[in-house]
C-alpha cells in the first residue's frame, strides 16, 4: 500500500501538480480517521497531537477551505491575494522549518 501510495503520489505532482493539493486533501480525510482509530486502540493516541500532526491537520484545513472558496467564492481568491500569499507562505514555513529541525536533531 505505501509503496502505491508513493507511485500514485509523485505520478500525479509530475502530470497534474495543480491538482495535488485536491489529491492530498481527500487522503488526509480518510487515512487519518482509520489510523487514530487504530491508534486509539492501542491506546496511543496522544502521539497524533505531535508538531508534525498538528501540521497535516492544518494543511487539510487549507485544502478543505480552498475547496470550499474555489466552488462558493472564488472572487474572494482575487480580493485577498495577500493574505493567501502569506498563508500559504506561513504554511510553508512551519511545515518545513520546525519539523526540519526537529527531524534533524533527532
């Protein structure tokens, strides 16, 4: 499974790259619900409120939002160029600064 995962993944940021944040919101949404359930009954749960976690959890929001304003509003993409610029920019950052070091110094 991981290893169609990593094909179907990088097959799809090399055709389709606008498209991958669709991709990886739909699969957040359903592997994360199946592994706290298998984690909540090993009784380790709590792992998943890790840095790391709390940064996936962040980008299905984004995903999930995009979504939602790309179909309802997508004038609202245009208004606020800045503000999803510098989200995207403070995303980002965290996403590869803090979990950086922290895989680094670990």
């Amino acid at each position: 499974m991981g290893l169609m995962n990593l094909v179907v993944t990088t097959f799809l940021a090399g055709i389709a790259p606008e498209v991958l944040w669709l991709y990886t919101t739909i699969k957040i949404l359903i592997l994360v619900p199946s592994n706290l359930y298998t984690k909540y009954k090993r009784k380790t749960h709590w792992y998943m409120v890790d840095m790391c976690w709390a940064i996936l959890y962040v980008g299905c929001l984004l995903g999930i939002v995009l979504l939602i304003f790309n179909i309802a509003a997508p004038h609202l993409f245009e208004e606020s160029k800045t503000f999803w610029i510098n989200a995207f920019y403070a995303y980002f950052g965290f996403a590869c600064g803090p979990i950086g070091l922290y895989v680094v110094w670990n």
